[in-house]
C-alpha cells in the first residue's frame, strides 16, 4: 500500500484542513467583535433575514477563496505553509471586513449598507455586500498565488495587491453607476433585488478581472500597474457591451431596464441576466488575455 498511499502527504493535508477550519472559526469571532450590534443567531434563525444569510455566506466564502489561494501557492514546506495559512488568513479576514467598509463609505455612501441589511432585511443590499466580499477574496486569491522571496515581501506584496485592487473596484464601480441608466442607491434602497443582482455581478465581473490581472509572475510595479490598468479598460470597455448582448440576444423584445426598475414587481430573472452578462464577459476576457 506504501506504493500507492503517501501517509505523509495525508497528513501534510489534513493539517491543511484543520488550519482552514481554524481560520474559518477566526473569521467568525472577528466578524462578532468588529460587529457587536448583530445577534448572528438571532438574524440567522429567529428572524430567518435572508439578507443578512446572503452577506454572511458570502464573508466566508470569499474566506474560504483566500485560505485557497494560501494552501496552493508556492511550497515552502509543511511547517511554514501552516505558518502561512495563519498569517495570511488573519490578515485576509481583516481585509475582507474592512473592504465592506471601504465600499460603504466610498461606493455606496448614500446609505448605512449594514443599515438596510440588518434593519430593513434588504436582500438587494445583502447580495450586493456578498459580492464586494467575494471580490475582494478573489483579489487576495490573485495576490497569495507566486512566490515571495521573504514573508515580508510576501505580506507587503498581499497588502499592495489589495490596496490597488480596491482602488479598481472603487473606480470600476463608480464607472458602471455613472454608465447605468438608472439611480443604484434608489433602487437599493426601493428594496429592488434585481438592481441589487445586476450591479454585484458588475462588482464580481471586476473583482474577476483584477484577480486575473494579479494572477501573473510579478516583474516589477510599474508593469503589473500598466497589466492591470490595460485590464481595468478592457472590462470597462466589454461590460457595457456584454450588457447589449443580454439586452439584444438573450432576452429579445425586452429591455433589461425596463425589467429591473421600470415595472411595480422587478424581474430578478432579469437581474440575474444580466449579472450574468458581466461576470461572463469578465471570464472571457481572463481566458483571452
């Protein structure tokens, strides 16, 4: 059987297992404490908010997306990958809770995020906080994958690559609300769910293509900066695009707009296309590039 079976290689994995468990039990105490007036219990299963399950849910799976890119990025062996792990996990999980954060006050600062989560059980608002969160995991998977000459640099590296990742996001976002032929934060806050559904496939579709942009051997700043402001555009340029080819092709004689805000009942269908639209758009333009 030793000629089939590595015991050691098991064992390498399940230590990999149990520190993504570890991590995942983290994320739930910081999430708490950076979060004191949240029952976690009570939303989930007293007051069944499906807003706040679709936050929460998409928290921890832009965790487990980090602890990914942590477990199979560059080998330094079995005791400093589970030093890793750790280290870049807990900075990821402050990362991930302060990239809602940034968002609230810079994307959409017209209205407290939380607010109409929590309060109002605004699903729209809850699949939007979901995908900023996603996102920025994706961003933090592209910035983990490559090889860090010290721990240092390797840290220093995650910071930066999160740093401009979310200048993009923040860029890209205001771009697409100013591109949009409608008021996001109204509809958000008009509880429209399938405003809230097209607007974070936008924010995954830049999410996807700022990880991709990331993804590459670092050479030197200025050429990853030039490689994902090139990247930025292209996404920029294509979104809109991709939204006309939904609009035209996949939902003929009707306008998607009209389906998501100009009706009493929004389409969610209609939402879903078209987030579909821009995240398939973004994952054309990662396997083109």
């Amino acid at each position: 059987m030793e000629k089939y079976i590595n015991i050691i290689e098991i064992y390498h994995s399940l230590g990999y297992i149990i520190s993504g468990f570890i991590i995942f039990i983290l994320g739930k105490i910081a999430y708490k404490m950076l979060n004191p007036k949240i029952n976690i219990q009570d939303e989930l299963v007293e007051k069944d908010n499906f807003a706040f399950i679709i936050s929460y849910v998409g928290y921890f799976t832009a965790l487990i997306i980090v602890i990914g890119g942590a477990i199979i990025g560059e080998s330094y062996g079995f005791i400093t990958d589970i030093q890793h792990i750790f280290i870049y996990g807990i900075i990821a999980i402050a990362l991930l809770l302060l990239s809602v954060w940034i968002s609230n006050k810079v994307i959409l600062n017209k209205f407290d995020l939380k607010k109409e989560i929590i309060t109002d059980e605004n699903e729209g608002a809850g699949v939007i906080e979901a995908s900023i969160y996603i996102a920025n995991g994706l961003i933090l998977y592209g910035a983990l994958i490559g090889e860090s000459e010290t721990l240092i640099s390797g840290i220093l590296t995650f910071l930066i690559y999160w740093i401009i990742g979310n200048i993009v996001l923040v860029i890209g976002s205001k771009v697409f609300i100013a591109w949009m032929g409608y008021d996001i934060h109204n509809e958000i806050e008009k509880d429209n769910v399938a405003a809230g559904v097209s607007f974070s496939g936008a924010i995954l579709a830049i999410g996807i293509i700022t990880m991709n942009a990331i993804l590459d051997p670092f050479l030197d700043w200025t050429t990853t900066l030039i490689d994902i402001s090139l990247q930025t555009l292209l996404g920029c340029l294509l979104l809109p695009i991709m939204r006309l080819f939904a609009d035209k092709i996949l939902l003929p004689g009707r306008k998607l707009t009209d389906e998501i805000i100009n009706q009493e009942k929004p389409n969610i269908g209609a939402g879903l296309m078209e987030a579909f639209a821009y995240i398939g758009a973004a994952i054309l333009i990662t396997w083109s590039i």
